[in-house]
C-alpha cells in the first residue's frame, strides 16, 4: 500500500522546536521530495539531554 503523505522530521536535543523545523528547510531536506507529489509534513521533536521525555514537538 503506497503512502498519500511523505512525513520528514529532525530530532534536536534542548532546543526551541521552532529551530528544529527551522534546520528541515535551511538544510533542505524536504527537496528533494517535493517532486513526489505527495503532501508533506515537516515534523520537529526535541527531546531533553537531562531527563527522558519530549520537550516538544510540532508538525508544519
């Protein structure tokens, strides 16, 4: 079964999750899956590097 969407995502360590997304587009790495023709969904997590847990995360 083929997928309808293509989710891209980066994973940071005690950041802004702002910043997270931030590096998707600045490093471009939802070109080159952007000719696919798929809907695409940039998704950026940051996890805490003292304790275990998300400290956010959003989807663009």
């Amino acid at each position: 079964m083929e997928e309808r969407f293509l989710p891209i995502g980066i994973q940071d360590f005690d950041i802004v999750v702002e910043n997270s997304l931030t590096q998707i587009d600045a490093n471009g790495y939802s070109q080159q899956f952007a000719v696919s023709g798929k809907a695409m969904y940039k998704i950026g997590v940051v996890f805490s590097s003292v304790g275990k847990g998300i400290l956010g995360w959003k989807i663009k």
